[in-house]
C-alpha cells in the first residue's frame, strides 16, 4: 500500500515514499530531498547461505548518470563497473547497518541504492544512507533499526548539517555521521587540519540531527512496517563450546600471546588440529564430521574470549604491550633510485612502502560522476598483494578494502598538498602493502608524507595516522579499555576500529568502523585524545628525524617546469591547424605542454635547454606585434618593391623600398640581402593583417641600439619595446 511521509532535514523537506514500486522486494523506500532522488531495496534469501561463517551482506550504491543528464562515454553508452566515490559511498552505507543484523543471521541480503535525480545542493549519499535504514526497518528482515546519517560542515567558524555547494566550497570539513537513537555507528571525514573539540562537536551536531531522523524513520516502521521473518540460528553450539573451553582454555590463553604473527598462527593452527583430534579419539571420526563446524565456530569463538578477557580484566595485550603502548617504529626515504620519491613506514610488522611520481597537468584524473568534481590532480592509490599477510593468491585489482584505504589515506594529505599555483604538478601517491599486521591504511599515511617530502613537494606540514581500539563489557556499557595502536588480532576481535590521520595542528581525515551498536560521546572524545598523542610522537620522534621538511629541489627524473602567460586569442597560433604547430614544438624539443583556458602555458621537460628552446618557440609565436614595436629581423626575401623581413613568431613583414633607406634608392639588393639581420620598426598593420615595416629610421643606430633589439627577442610577451628602452 503506498504511503508518504514527510519531515524537515536541515531546514529542506525530506519525503519519503513506500509501496510505489519495487512490490516484490522485502523493502523499498524512494527518498526526495529537493530534487535528489534515491531508490533504495532491500531483499533477503528465504534459506541462509551455505559454507560461510559471517554475515553475507552487500551494498550497491549505484550512479546513473541519467541523474544529471549525462550521457555515460564508453563505448557502449551505459554504465560500467562503479565509479571509485560510488565504492566508497556503498562502504558508507554498508558500515552504521552492519553490527545492527542479528550475530548468527546467515542469509544473504542485499542492499541496492539506485540514484535517479540529483541536485547538487542535496546529497545523494546521504538520501542512500537514510533510504537503506527506512527500506531495511519496514522490511521483514532481522533488523535492529533505525540507523540515519548526515552530513557536517564547517562554513566561517560555523557547523553546518548537509551543507549546499556553495557551502562545501567554503567548507574546512567534509564528515559524514551515522548513528542511532542512542549513539554514533559511524565517522567518516575529510577536515582541514580541524582540533579535536570542534570536531567532536560537529559529531554531536550531526547526531543530534541523526535522532530526530531516526524517530521519524520509527513512526514510518510502526505504520508500514511488516513482522520480522524467522531465521535458522547459526550461533555456536553451548555444549561443543563448553567442552573446548574446559579441556583447551588455558592452553589456547597463553598460546595466543605469541608476539610474532607467524608463531601465534602456529599456535593456532596446532591446537585446532589437537582438538580435532580430542573429538576424533572421544566420538569417532563420523561424529566428528557432524560436529566440524560446530568445533570451528567453537575454536573461533574461544579464542576471541580469551584475547577479550586478556584485554578487559588484565589490561595485557596478545604481544605485550601496554594499552597505550605503540608498536616499534622505523622508517626511511629516497629507497628507490629513479622515482621521483619515494619511503618505507614500518610499525611493527606492518610495512609499507609508498611511491610518488609528478606529471603534468594533462594527466590529470578524469571523473565522471554525479557530483560537480570533474577531475583531481592529487590521487592516492594502495595495494594489498596477498603476500603481504603471507597467503599464496593471485592478483585481481584492487577490491573495495583497497579502494577505501587509498580513499582514506588521499583525504588524509589533501589538506597538506600545495595548491596548483604553488606546485603546478599531478601528483600520484601508491602504497604498496609489504607485510600487514593492522593499521596498513594509517602505516600508509605516514610513508607517503614522508615519500613527498622526498619527492621535494612543499607539502604545509606532515601528517601521521594511528588507530585506536576498542573492548567493551556487554553488560556494561561503561566497562571498556581503549588500545592504541591495534594490530589485527586486536581488530579483528575486537569492537572498533578508529582511524585518525592529522598534522601537529589538526585532524585531516577519520574512519570508524564499529562492530558494536555504537559509540558513546566520551569514547570518542577520548579516542581523539588518544591518537593525537600517538600522532605527535610518530611525527616528531620518528618521522622528523628522517626528513624534517619538503627536499628543495625535484628529482632529476621529474618533469620541470616552465611556465608562462600567452594572449588568449595567441592559444590557436601555438597550437596550430589540427596541432601542427604544438605536435613541431614537441617533436622538435622533447618536452610536454599543457595549455589552459587562460593563456597559462606549462612546459615540462627533463632537460632544462630544450626547456628554454621551447618556451623561446612558444613566446615568439605568441609575440602579439603592435604599431611602434622595434625587433631585429632576419631577410627571408626581396623584390623590386621592397625586401619582406621575419621578425620572429612566424611574423613576416614588408619593408617598402621607399622605406629601406633615406636616400632614393634604386636597387633593393644594393642595400640588403637574404639573410641579412636588420632593425626594423612596425608603422602599420593593416585591416588584413599584413605588416609594414621601416628601416629608413633605424639604419643609423650604434651597435649598442643593435643589441638592444636583438634582446628584444628574448622578452616575453608582456615585455616594453626597445624604443621604449631607448628613450629610458
């Protein structure tokens, strides 16, 4: 049955829509919010899904670029594989709803955002994040909704709930919150070097806007909502557990603080086969096979008791360290000889290496999406090889977790790298993943401000990452221990993962991922405390003593730069019919030209003398030849009227014969010849564009006159004539 309902989100009507479309689903909402329009379904398998021990869920946000009237460009007109921002939005939608599906649910749901109309004053992310929950909370699948999100802005000192574009351009914070009625599930955020107290008061903001979303998506369940569906229960069995954990605890307790990753495995591994083979020599192999799943869940399941009681009763670490305590430290640069930058981070056996490389302005990365971004000159890529956690598995891309990463750690540096006007490079970034044990995204912060600085990009200052994690009393939501610096035992089993990235003065970037129904004000507020600890003594006890401040000079295997300022109607003449001219140019010198809209010109080239040889072309193309102007020009022909002069830039002008000299002459060649350099100044150009020229004035002048029209060719567009010199 269609229903309608509607609310006020940041002062703009939210309208949500049920029971219009999409009848075979398990739940459909269609979000307006102005003009954006976001369709959301949920659906659910009847029976769970076989050979998994997790939750299958997938989110697909998906970007029709019907949305803002686009026309897709591949070869086939329509859409491919999702766009990288498309990814990371179906993350965001993915992480606040995950921990709030029953623990031993196991059927597959899926989760598609379809985006059918955006106005770029209203997010269509966010219309995602709140469609999933309505869609999931009316649904008749096991869900314990709702869950809302907004996003925060920081405009002239002020917080902003989902701020407009005009807004976003001003903005120095880009987060993005999630959260229930009670608490906050998710952070996400790009800042401008923003502190701890505002950020932390920009999540309240947006949570409290978050609660009055969520009891508006509450009366919708309450009116549409359908009964929740019966599931089979895949919790681990009681009584294979009870008996693992009486017989094995102790020893699994101390096997699994093994400081190495690769003996704590061992560990592992060997207790697994030792009590398979308790059940096999007690019920018999058949009995043992029944149980096979049971027993792993059960092992699985014990293990993370023990690491959790370690942590929350003890307050010790599987590896030893205290709970504050940082693993060992080390790093170094310049490791690779002919890339422009380059550095290895490593936290104890995690390691990163993280490589720069400068390009041009065309190599620029082009996007093609919903939002007004049509390309960015800064790209932050990561890859995690399955050798990095010792696994034997082939290459396939990069998958969603790669993407995100690189994500992260790309808002990370934004905020450092200097502005086009002061660097006028494209810079890319790649993290390769050597060894992972936690924390390779942050590891990956670190490396690549160092990999930059070694590069010699004036970055503003240097940005560390640290994670910090949680453990909590399920009976007591009080009763927590906070660890700094997790490593992926400690991630894996436990239930928060809060990734800061920042400089001395600030936050640049945040992630959370939660496994439990959310965060309280004052964990956060003391995660913030936490890693900005951390992060102050990765920058100035590790990372500063290595490289302190930005190289002062750019690889020698980098592209330099030349620039300069042509005429916007001179931009044709460089470029040529069908790029004859610029294509001459560069086959002539070697170098790469970028020309902008402006007039600006970027020339780049690894040899500084074809360099200057091309700006010299691309100047005296752009010679804007004016009445009055004086130049030094060579002969190129002569006639019975008169002698035609080249004076640079392609540019050839007449010298009348009545205008060689200023006695009657006769004879042209009696007084220059091809080849010849001669002073000539510009008295007409005519409404066709033809030049004229005289000599009759200048033929007279010292060699030191010569000389200073002969430099004039060396000035660049802007630059005085010489009779104007002269008369200095």
């Amino acid at each position: 049955m269609y229903k309608k309902f509607e609310t006020e989100l940041a002062g703009r009507p939210l309208v949500v829509e049920t029971g219009k479309v999409a009848e075979l689903t398990n739940g459909n909402a269609i979000i307006h919010y102005g003009d954006t329009v976001v369709m959301v379904n949920v659906t659910a398998s009847k029976e769970p899904k076989e050979g998994v021990d997790f939750f299958p869920l997938s989110v697909d946000y998906e970007e029709k670029l019907y949305a803002v009237g686009k026309i897709p460009g591949s070869f086939q007109k329509r859409e491919g594989k999702p766009a990288d921002k498309a990814i990371l939005t179906s993350r965001a939608i993915d992480r606040p709803i995950r921990p709030l599906f029953p623990k031993d649910f196991r059927n597959d749901v899926c989760v598609v955002a379809t985006v059918l109309s955006v106005e770029q004053d209203n997010s269509p992310e966010v219309c995602a994040m709140i469609g999933a929950s309505v869609a999931l909370s009316i649904s008749d699948i096991p869900f314990a909704g709702p869950t809302a999100a907004v996003s925060v802005g920081y405009v002239d000192n002020q917080i902003v709930i989902n701020p407009t574009v005009a807004q976003r351009e001003k903005s120095r914070l880009r987060l993005t919150v999630a959260g229930t009625l009670e608490k906050v599930t998710m952070i996400e955020a790009g800042a401008d070097e923003i502190p701890n107290d505002t950020m932390l008061d920009a999540i309240k903001a947006g949570h409290e806007e978050i609660k009055k979303l969520c009891a508006f998506i509450k009366g919708i369940e309450e009116e549409v909502g359908k009964p929740k569906f019966e599931y089979v229960s895949f919790a681990t069995n009681p009584e294979v557990f009870a008996e693992i954990e009486t017989n094995f605890k102790e020893r699994m307790y101390n096997d699994v603080q093994a400081q190495d990753k690769e003996v704590r495995d061992a560990n592992m591994e060997a207790l697994a086969t030792d009590i398979q083979n308790y059940f096999v020599e007690k019920y018999g192999e058949e009995e043992t096979e029944n149980k096979s799943a049971d027993i792993a869940a059960s092992i699985h399941d014990l293990e993370k008791q023990c690491v959790r009681e370690m942590i929350l009763k003890e307050h010790k670490r599987p590896d030893g360290r205290k709970i504050d305590e940082i693993r060992p430290l080390s790093c170094e640069v310049g490791v690779l000889p002919r890339v422009h930058g380059s550095a290895i981070f490593t936290r104890g056996q995690t390691q990163v290496l993280s490589v720069v490389t400068l390009g041009t302005k065309s190599e620029e990365q082009e996007l093609d999406g919903l939002d007004e971004e049509e390309s960015k000159r800064y790209m932050h890529q990561y890859n995690f090889p399955s050798y990095s956690v010792g696994e034997a598995r082939p290459s396939r891309g990069p998958g969603r977790r790669e993407i995100g990463h690189g994500a992260l750690a790309e808002k990370a540096l934004v905020p450092v790298i200097p502005s086009e006007d002061e660097f006028p490079y494209t810079i890319r970034v790649v993290s390769e993943v050597l060894s992972s044990n936690g924390s390779t995204s942050q590891a990956s912060i670190c490396g690549s401000t160092l990999a930059l600085m070694d590069a010699g990009v004036p970055i503003k200052r240097p940005v560390a990452g640290i994670s910090t994690g949680l453990v909590t009393n399920p009976e007591n939501p009080d009763d927590y221990v906070m660890l700094t610096d997790i490593q992926g035992l400690e991630d894996f089993f436990g239930d928060m993962d809060f990734k800061v990235g920042g400089t001395e003065k600030g936050i640049t970037a945040i992630q959370v991922d939660i496994k439990v129904d959310g965060l309280s004000y004052k964990i956060i507020e003391e995660a913030f405390a936490r890693t900005r600890k951390a992060r102050q003594y990765i920058l100035d006890d590790i990372m500063k003593p290595v490289i302190s401040e930005p190289r002062e000079e750019i690889s020698k295997y980098a592209p330099h730069i030349i620039t300069t300022q042509i005429k916007v109607e001179k931009i044709k003449d460089v470029i040529g019919k069908g790029g004859e001219t610029i294509n001459k140019i560069i086959d002539e010198t070697g170098v790469k030209i970028d020309i902008e809209e402006d007039g600006q010109v970027f020339i780049y080239s690894t040899d500084a003398e074809m360099g200057e040889k091309a700006l010299d072309i691309i100047e005296n193309i752009a010679r804007v030849v004016e009445v009055g102007q004086i130049y030094y020009g060579t002969v190129t022909r002569t006639t019975s009227f008169g002698a035609f002069v080249d004076i640079g830039g392609g540019k050839e002008g007449l010298v009348h014969i009545s205008k060689i000299a200023k006695e009657h002459i006769k004879n042209v060649a009696d007084y220059v010849n091809v080849g010849d350099k001669v002073p000539v100044k510009v008295i007409e150009i005519d409404d066709q564009g033809r030049i004229n020229l005289t000599m009759k004035d200048l033929v007279e002048n010292n060699s030191e006159e010569e000389n200073k029209s002969e430099s004039s060719l060396e000035e660049n567009t802007e630059t005085s004539s010489i009779e104007e010199k002269m008369e200095e």
